[in-house]
C-alpha cells in the first residue's frame, strides 16, 4: 500500500538508496532541493544534499 499523496515526506534519499523503503517516489531535483531547504531531512546513507551541492 502506498503512502498518500498528501503525507508528508520524512526523507531525502537518492536514487537507488537501500534505505529508502517501500514507501517512495521519485522527486526532481528542484523538488529535492525545495524539500531540503525547507527542513526536509537528507538521508545519512545516501547523503542526497551531499550529491545535489547543499552544504548543511
């Protein structure tokens, strides 16, 4: 069962993280950085703001 469209996301994960879980969708890179910045926490294993150049 997938999470609702409305619920809020938790994580930040790249592509193919092992740790994303059942429960994901695909973002964009803009919508990534959007959620970053507004406190969306960045994956420890995958370290998306790593990949995308935010620096925390």
């Amino acid at each position: 069962m997938a999470a609702p469209a409305s619920a809020r996301p938790i994580k930040v994960h790249v592509g193919g993280c092992y740790a994303a879980g059942k429960r994901h969708r695909a973002i964009s890179r803009e919508q990534a950085l959007a959620a970053l910045a507004d406190g969306i926490r960045a994956c420890i294993h995958g370290r998306p703001d790593t990949e995308l150049g935010v620096l925390g």
